[in-house]
C-alpha cells in the first residue's frame, strides 16, 4: 500500500468536447426516463466499478448533471462537455487528501473559460455567458459546497501518529563508569556489614539511600513529561483554530465570488 501523499498540483484546463460520452451515448441517454435506468447506463458509460457507498454517490452526480442539462434544454455536444467537467473537477479533488478547494475552484473556471470562449485550439464557444454562469452556481452549489464530503468518501483519511522520545531517559539508561564500580563498592559494604554487629536501623539507612535517588529520577521524568505534553496540546489547539479560520475564509471568498456576475467574454470577430 502506498502511504505517500502527492502535493496538490495545477492542472491545465482543456476542451473536453465528446472526451467521455460519445454523441451515440448521449442520444440513448437522452431517450431514458426512469432514474434507474438512467443511473445503469451512466455507470456503462464512465466505467464505474466501486464498492458502495462510492458507486451510488457517483452515479448520483452524474445523474443530477444529466437532469440539470435537460432544465436548461442543452444540446447533447454541451450535455456530453458539462458531463465531462464535473467528472474533471471530481477526478481533480480526489487526487489526494489535502486540502486542494482553491485548486478546484480555480479548475473549475477555467474549464468554464475553455467551453465558452472561440479561440482554437485552446477553447471553443460552446455555452453562451448567461449558460455559463448558470453552470458555475450549479458546480458551486452542487459540488464545491460539498467538496469535503466527497473527499471524504473516496480519498483515504490522514492520521497524525505522534510518539516522543525522552532522551533522559535514555541516557540513564546506559550504563556509565560509576555503574561499572557500584559492584565492587557493594562487595565492599557487605564485608564491613558483615564484621560490625547488626542492628535494625543499619538496614532501614541502607535501603532510604538507594531509594531516594529512583523516587527523585521519577519525579523528574513525570514533569518532563508532562510540561512537553501540555506544549503538545497548546500548539494542537493553536494549529486546529488557524485552519479553521483559513476555511471559514475560502468559503467566504467563494460566497463572494457566486454572488458576483460572471464576466461577458467578447471576442472580436
């Protein structure tokens, strides 16, 4: 399984006439009524070979394009194109995990620039301006506004796996000089313990100084610990409320962006 993440990249926008619905296909498309049939036949169409839920949140896309063409009364040439951008712009946000709307969005107007615009063979005039910023708030509301729930569904999600590593702890875990004599020093104490008499304080002393030390190491290792895990959180929470922030902006962008005309593209002749 390949756990690498690619790094959302510009992708060029094209004309996308008959790229993915032949005229052949949208004819018998267009002769289809029920939802059911109409969803067997676009799953014939692209290919679409995915476990649920993927395959009925696909096909419900392509379906809900093909009854917004029919409102509008588009031809089969613009049907076939508008099928093939809404299929661009998803392939394009399901590349990868991130966090890519801007990219998206960007996409998205330049494949609308592409198809309404006669420049060959960068671009053809396929839909009118009033067409196209029709077709940009269908996009914008049917699709960007959800983009997240679509990344979610067919992009596989990205964990944070943090672990620490104390390195004092490490260090006195080695063995050092002192440790490599402490046997000899203890062979030492047994032999005087052994001549002078017992007492039952002797022991009590012997086992409080051994014990100091480890009770000391602990404590200190606990409030590492802790003071880096606090640190941890606080940058977490500072991380978490700047990307919240950076969304609540683009969708702010984008509103103000749909409420705007589209510009007229005039070319002169």
């Amino acid at each position: 399984m390949d756990t690498k993440t690619k790094v959302p990249q510009a992708v060029k926008a094209k004309v996308m006439l008959w790229t993915d619905v032949s005229y052949h296909e949208m004819e018998e498309i267009g002769k289809i009524q029920s939802i059911p049939d109409l969803e067997s036949a676009l799953c014939s169409v692209f290919g679409v070979v995915l476990p649920e839920p993927k395959r009925g949140v696909l096909l419900e896309m392509y379906v809900q394009t093909v009854l917004f063409c029919r409102k509008c009364n588009f031809k089969k040439e613009q049907s076939s194109a508008l099928l093939s951008i809404i299929k661009s712009i998803h392939e394009v946000n399901i590349e990868n995990p991130l966090n890519n709307i801007e990219q998206c969005f960007k996409y998205c107007k330049d494949l609308l620039l592409c198809h309404s615009v006669r420049r060959p063979p960068f671009s053809i005039n396929l839909f009118s301006s009033e067409e196209v910023e029709c077709i940009f708030k269908y996009i914008h509301n049917s699709y960007l506004r959800h983009y997240k729930l679509y990344k979610y569904i067919f992009t596989p999600q990205v964990k944070l796996d943090l672990s620490l590593t104390y390195s004092e702890t490490q260090d006195q875990d080695e063995p050092t000089m002192e440790d490599s004599s402490a046997p000899d020093i203890e062979n030492v104490i047994e032999k005087e313990t052994e001549a002078a008499p017992k007492t039952d304080s002797s022991p009590q002393i012997q086992e409080a100084s051994i014990e100091e030390p480890e009770g000391a190491t602990l404590g200190i290792q606990s409030e590492l610990k802790a003071l880096i895990e606090k640190e941890v959180r606080e940058q977490m929470v500072l991380v978490s409320g700047q990307l919240d922030q950076r969304m609540k902006d683009i969708a702010d962008q984008h509103n103000s962006a749909l409420d705007s005309p589209m510009p007229n593209h005039k070319v002169k002749k």
